[in-house]
C-alpha cells in the first residue's frame, strides 16, 4: 500500500481517534447542562456555547473512496 502524501494543515488520523475526539466535545460542550442551543442547515451544524460556538462544516469535495 502506497503511504498517503501529508500536508502540513492537514494528516490522515485513525477513525477511533476521531471518534474519542467527537464523544470528549460532546461531553465537555454538555457538561451541567439539561439543554443546549443548536442549529443545524444544509452543510453545517452550529453548537452555541457560553463564550463561543463550535461549527462543523461538511463539504462536498471529500476525497478518494
């Protein structure tokens, strides 16, 4: 198998890694709250958080499958 070429902004990271990253936000984004205010449009998800928001943007170039 041939080894991906990296950028510097960017790297190939394990799905497991992502998947840790995405549920420790969940919880510290939610922690002591019952609710939380979120939007969500055709291409993002918005999270709204005291002091800042978090965003997450999907496009849709994506890469090789």
């Amino acid at each position: 198998m041939k080894k991906q070429p990296q950028s510097a902004r960017e790297r190939y990271v394990s799905a497991e890694k992502i998947q840790q990253v995405f549920a420790q936000l969940g919880i510290d984004l939610c922690a002591g709250r019952k609710r939380i205010r979120a939007t969500q449009s055709e291409k993002s998800i918005s999270i709204y958080v005291n002091g800042g928001t978090v965003n997450i943007t999907f496009n849709e170039k994506g890469g090789k499958a």
